[in-house]
C-alpha cells in the first residue's frame, strides 16, 4: 500500500513548542511521514510511541530509521530523495539488515520508490510533484519562483507576491489543482472530507498558502520549499533530522522509537490509566462526527495522565469543541505564537487533561 504521506505536513516547531516535551514525559503520536516523530526524539522522552492505522506510513518511518542508523548524513539525504542520487538501490542494501522481514519484503517489491527517493513516493507529494511539473511553469513561470525563494525578508515576499504571483492566472490556477474534488480523489484520503458541507474549499486553500507567503520568512521554510521545487539542500538548521546535529541526536536515539502498527484510539483503550504525559493526534478528527470526536476524546483521555498535554490540527472540519465530555481543557494562556509554516491547516490545539 502507497503511504498517504513520505514526509509529515505538520509544523514540528509548533508541535513542540506546545507539548514542551521533557526527558521524564511519555509521548504517544502519530507516525504520518516520521519528521515529527524524530522532532519528539530530539528531546529525549521516556518513551515514545509513534502510532499509525497505515501500515505504508510505518514503512516509511521503518526506513527512515534504519538509514539514520546505517547511513552517513550526505548520504542519508541523498538516499531519502532530498538530492539527487544514482546509487540509491545500493544504499538500500545496506539498511536490509536493519528492517524485519516484513519490511524487507515490502521495500523490495518497491524498487522504484526507491530508485526515485521514499520522500517522494507519498499520495500527497506524487500530487505535489504533478503540480510542480504541469501547473507552476503554466501558472507562475520559474522566474517568479525563483524570485520568491531568494527573497531575505517578508517585506521582498510581500513586493514579489504582488507583482509575480496574484493574478487571475494564479488564482485559477490553484483553484483548478487544489479543489476539494481534486485533492479528495488525487492526493488526500477521501474520509477526510466526509464531513464537510460543501465541496468549493480551494479559496480557503489558496487564502492560507498566500497568507503564508506573506508572513513567514521564505529563509528557513522547508515546506515551501519542497512544494515549489521538489528538493531541499540541506543543512537545515532546526528540521527534525536534516539538520546535522539533529541527524547525530536522531542516530544515536532512533531506538528508542516504538513503532506501532494500530488505530489510535483502539490502542489507548488497552492501555494503563496514565500511561502517556503527551499526546499528539495529527488531524485524525478530520474525518470523525461530532460524536466519534468526542467519544475518541474519552478513550485517548483514559491514556494519559493528569495535567497532560493532548494536541491537534484541524484542516476544514472544525473538531475544537467537545461540550459532552469535560476531561480536556484547552490551553490558551502561555502558549508561544509560532507562525505555520505548512499554509494548510485552519487551527490548531492544545488541551491539558483534566480530572
């Protein structure tokens, strides 16, 4: 099975900004793509549990892992997709020894997922990487790429968004490549938007992608880079493991990971009262009712301990408010304001478990 995601489109600065975790905390999160999972480890937690209902996204964090284990940083990137590579079959061999059998076997029958890079191979990023190829030259032009990506201030985004990008062309454009009927059939999970009352959601995609454009520093901003380029030339100060000393922290730590092939909420009903001091969910309410959120709310809660921490995103589904079931608080005092960098997500929360 293809993963949803080869890497995670979730800001790791804002996940750990608001979990704050600590070497004494026990960290249960979903897998996705891994980069917030390494994030989690470079804090070196009591334990952490990376959780996922897709076994594809497992594969991908069961890989990433083992080339962290066995592979040099240059050629660690290089192996993943970041930079180009000829040799990348023959890196794979070295990792064979690191992965189970089951692994094994589903790598090897993926030979040209490996040969083009893993990071590549998620539904998303094929998505992305048709957009790249058949939608940017006709709606942009790489002169204006280039243009922002060499931009040194917000300021310089804001002259180049103005004159390069917003126009018609690239509002149709984006409307045309990220309608929810595009994205639900070509790059996302069609159970994300099975709660959602209408289908025209492409404005409020292109409303978040150039409010990003606009305000976060192009310098430093990975996401927008992959998305425009397809590639990224590391280091990257502050990501997850593209950053070398992260890299070595991540090598030394990788262990330490429990990789754990189930649904989340399944999981946390067979668990101890208290088990875990952080929680974090992804955006796994996406596709749930009011009422599935709110029950799952109430098994996750019997996982963790008192004054945990539990957070989560919300795309286009407004999953924020539980009024049936008290045993979260959400957190708004305290929390550091940490600009997104993905311009995806709608929202996102943090709650403190309550009695």
């Amino acid at each position: 099975m293809r993963p949803s995601y080869s890497m995670c489109w979730e800001d790791s600065a804002i996940l750990t900004n608001a979990l704050r975790p600590t070497h004494h905390d026990r960290i249960l999160t979903i897998a996705s793509g891994g980069e917030n999972v390494f994030a989690l480890l470079l804090h070196s937690p009591e334990r952490l549990v990376a959780i996922d209902a897709d076994i594809g996204q497992l594969m991908i964090i069961r890989l990433k892992i083992a080339a962290i284990k066995a592979l040099p940083f240059d050629a660690f990137i290089r192996f993943l997709g970041y930079l180009p590579c000829n040799d990348r079959l023959l890196l794979y061999q070295k990792l064979v020894p690191l992965l189970s059998q089951k692994e094994q076997l589903y790598w090897d029958r993926r030979p040209g997922s490996i040969r083009s890079g893993v990071i590549h191979m998620g539904r998303f990023e094929r998505y992305l990487s048709f957009f790249r190829r058949f939608g940017l030259p006709v709606i942009l032009g790489r002169k204006a790429i280039r243009a922002m990506l060499a931009c040194r201030s917000v300021t310089e985004q804001q002259v180049i968004f103005r004159k390069s990008w917003d126009s018609a062309r690239w509002r149709l454009g984006f409307s045309l490549f990220f309608s929810s009927l595009v994205l639900k059939h070509a790059a996302r999970a069609s159970a994300q938007y099975a709660h959602l009352a209408s289908e025209g959601h492409s404005n409020v995609f292109r409303s978040r992608f150039e409010r990003m454009l606009c305000t976060v520093p192009v310098k430093g901003n990975w996401f927008l880079a992959f998305i425009l380029t397809g590639s990224l030339s590391p280091p990257l100060i502050g990501h997850p493991y593209l950053d070398p000393a992260a890299f070595s922290v991540a090598r030394e730590k990788a262990r330490q990971i429990e990789v754990v092939h189930d649904d989340i909420i399944s999981f946390c009903s067979r668990q101890k009262p208290g088990s875990f001091t952080l929680c974090n969910c992804s955006d796994i309410f996406e596709g749930m009712s009011q009422q599935e959120y709110e029950n799952s709310l109430q098994v996750i809660a019997g996982a963790i301990a008192r004054g945990g921490r539990l957070c989560y995103w919300n795309n286009l589904v407004p999953r924020n408010s539980h009024p049936l079931f008290s045993g979260f608080t959400p957190i708004k005092r305290g929390m550091p304001k940490v600009q997104d960098r993905t311009g995806f997500y709608g929202s996102f929360h943090v709650e403190s478990r309550s009695a």
